[in-house]
C-alpha cells in the first residue's frame, strides 16, 4: 500500500477495469455528493458523543474505518478518512442503498474468514503489516489471485466509498486544493504549470489596427 497515496487513487478510480460493476454512475455520483453534505449535516446536527452507526454492527464500522485510513491515510497535507467522516458517510450510503449492503457485508465476512485463515485472527486485530499484506493483494486486481475475486471486487467497492466520502468533505476538497467558488479580485492567468502542460504561453496581444500598420 506504499504506493497507493491519494493522488493516484484518483487515476484508479477512473480506469480500473475490476470496479466497472460497482463504481458510480454520473447519476449515482451527484447523488452520493448531495448524500455526503447530508450525512455530515446530520452528524453535526447530532447530540454529542460518539457515532452510532445505522446500518454497521460495531464490529463491521471498526472494519469499514481500518480500511478507509488504510486507503487514505493521514499524511503532511491532511487527515485520514475518519478524519473526514468517511466511515460515518458509508454507513449512511448503505442505509440509503441497499442494493450494495450485501457486497459490503458479505465482503467484510470474506475479509475476516480471509484473515484468520492467514493470521488466525479477523482484520481489525491484525498488525500493520498483515493488514497492509491484505490490501495489497486486493487492491490491484490484475495481479490478485482468482480464488481472491470476491475480496479483490469488495475491495473496489470500499476504495470507491471512501474516495468519494473523502473527496467531498472540507477536508478532502483542501487537499485537491480546489479553488471554485472563491473570489478573484484580479485574474492573472492560468498558472505556469497548467500552461506547460498544455503546450501553450501567452503573447503580447495585438489591437487590431497595429496589423495594418
């Protein structure tokens, strides 16, 4: 899992074959951002204390939040996905979509009977290193092993989860460094790199009667 940071996450997301049954459509997309805003609203909106899942046993949230800071961890430039209420957001998409509670739950119980099968213990009692050792043969379906398909595609499923929980939260939208909606008093063009990476620069303009000069 060393490599896979969060900025490559993205790219992964967009063209791993292995996510093409459980990735969100463009509609599911909206919807899932309308739903992250709202599932925060209601976290903040709550009494106190800590979260109690709707749809998770506690067990399954502890599962869901190990996965989730193991796919984004906390680095220099921000929190993990607990952080940014990531576990809280998939406990909330599994209670208003059903139709992926029996991927995720049956998931998990592959995952821990996976575990103990290796370790002799389920995920979240695993060490570091065995929990990474797990991810790493999941997370990159053209190198899994067949008998790992059903691990490889739950996997998918919760990398997807948490990329868009994290990625519309304040915390995630700062680490994209995404600059809409805020003010420009004074437009000085697109940045260097941007113009680089087109191929392109700026000219001195020209009125259009100096071409008849």
């Amino acid at each position: 899992m060393d490599n896979f940071n969060r900025r490559k996450m993205l790219k992964v997301l967009g063209a791993a074959p292995a996510m093409a049954g459980i990735a969100w459509t463009e509609a599911e997309a909206q919807q899932a951002h309308q739903h992250a805003q709202q599932a925060r609203r209601s976290a903040a909106g709550a009494k106190a204390g800590p979260y109690k899942p709707k749809y998770f046993t506690a067990h399954e949230m502890a599962t869901v939040t190990a996965l989730a800071n193991l796919i984004i961890p906390k680095d220099e430039r921000s929190g993990d996905a607990s952080e940014a209420g990531v576990p809280e957001f998939i406990d909330f998409m599994m209670v208003d979509q059903p139709d992926r509670q029996l991927l995720m739950r049956g998931g998990i119980k592959w995952l821990d009977s996976e575990c103990r099968r290796q370790f002799a213990q389920p995920f979240v009692k695993g060490t570091a290193a065995q929990q990474a050792a797990i991810c790493d043969a999941l997370a990159y379906p053209a190198k899994a092993k067949p008998e790992h398909s059903h691990g490889v595609r739950f996997f998918a499923a919760v990398r997807d989860l948490t990329a868009t929980g994290f990625f519309t939260s304040k915390i995630g939208i700062a680490d994209l460094e995404y600059k809409g909606n805020t003010f420009v008093p004074t437009w000085t063009g697109a940045p260097k790199e941007a113009l680089d990476h087109l191929g392109v620069s700026y000219e001195p303009l020209k009125r259009w009667y100096t071409d008849s000069v």
